[in-house]
C-alpha cells in the first residue's frame, strides 16, 4: 500500500520554463510535508517544506502548494535551471509518530538547456 | 558546518556475513534515522532514535538488522547474516526535533553489495 505516489517517473522541461512536480498521498494523519533533490551516489538534499496547516510555501525559486482536501501537493520551480536536473522526492510524515518519513517512487526531472 | 557523515560508502560482502554500517549525526541533532534504498524501490524507513527514548524500530524488514546509538550521537546499524536482498543504499538522517521545522538532513549513503 503506497502511501504516497509520484505518478509522473519523469519530467522533461526547456531552461527558464516551470516545472511542476506532483504528489498525491493517501493517508490523512500526515501534517508534514517535504520535498527533497537526489543526484546519483549522494544522499538526498532538503528543498522545502511545507505544514498541514498551511496551503503555501515558498523560497526562491521553489514553491510548495498543499491541497489537503485533495490529498495532494506540488512543488513548482521557476525559472528551471540545467542544475536542476536530478531525481526529487515528495514526502510525507506524522510530527506525533516522530516524523518518519514516508517517500514518493520519485520524478526524475531534466532541464534542457 | 559538517553534515550527516556515512562510513563506509561502498561495502561488497559475501552472503552470510555480518556487516556494520556507522552514521555520525549533525553535532546537536536529537533524532537519527536509518533509510534504505533498494534497486527499483523507493526509499524506506527502517529505524528511528530519539534522544534516551526507546528506538522505533517499525521499519526493520527483520530480526538480522540491528541498530544502536552510542552517546546520542553516533549510530551503527548491523545487518547480521547477510542475504543478497539486503543490498541496497543505506542512508542515514538526523534532525533537530522542536520549534517549527522538522526537516531531516541526510548523509551521501553507504552502498552494500551482497554477492
């Protein structure tokens, strides 16, 4: 039972254009939400994050949009960078259960220069 | 400052053995996790340390993996008997835990191969 899903495995986009990510979950007791970026052979880099109680969040060039009553969240980034490109992960937890986090299969996103 | 530090960051093993896997948490994170990521899955949780609490050990696919954390820092997860499955990424996170960000910075992994 995958609790969170990235239906989209990847995402190709031109430079300087958005690129939209999503993420949808099942589970209604998670209140906190994150985005993280993998390159090969490193370990995940926090993005940003994003509260159940709010419906926005943004730093520079990343913004995270949460829909609670559709269960899901989408990370936009603009302008997309070549330093971009990487796999990003969509995930979820529970702050009460000790924030295990709970991750998305991924979208692998390629920024075309 | 210094990040989440992983050793070794490639270990090859014959099937059977034991293996131990180290993670040095960022100096003053509370809370430690262990991940994995095996070929063609996401990432999953394994294990979680917080403070002197008991660990949650929820994640942990079975009784051959282990985990302790000396001092409330450094962690070392053991993978007893090891079995080809076993092979995956082994990542470790840590965290601050209170206030409002609960974000878990992770380290480069540990890469273990069964054969």
């Amino acid at each position: 039972d995958q609790q969170v899903k990235q239906n989209s495995p990847s995402l190709s986009v031109q430079e300087g254009r958005i690129s939209i990510l999503n993420c949808d979950y099942t589970n209604s007791m998670f209140d906190y939400f994150l985005w993280y970026k993998k390159y090969p052979a490193e370990g995940p880099t926090f993005l940003i994050s994003i509260s159940s109680i709010k419906d926005k969040n943004e730093d520079g060039r990343f913004t995270v949009f949460l829909n609670k009553s559709a269960k899901h969240l989408s990370l936009h980034i603009v302008p997309s960078q070549p330093g971009d490109s990487a796999v990003y992960f969509c995930a979820a937890s529970i702050k009460a259960a000790g924030n295990k986090l709970t991750f998305g299969g991924g979208t692998r996103v390629l920024v075309k220069p | 400052g210094a990040g989440v530090s992983q050793s070794p960051s490639n270990k090859v093993t014959e099937k059977g053995k034991d293996v131990e896997l180290r993670c040095d948490p960022i100096s003053g994170h509370t809370a430690l996790y262990w991940y994995r990521q095996s070929l063609g899955q996401g990432l999953e949780f394994l294990i979680y340390f917080q403070g002197n609490s008991a660990p949650d050990k929820s994640g942990l696919p079975s009784d051959r993996f282990s985990a302790e954390r000396t001092g409330g820092s450094v962690s070392t997860l053991t993978i007893q008997r090891t079995q080809q499955e076993d092979s995956a990424v082994y990542l470790c996170a840590s965290s601050l835990v209170g206030g409002n960000s609960y974000e878990q910075y992770f380290g480069p992994g540990t890469r273990l191969t069964v054969t």
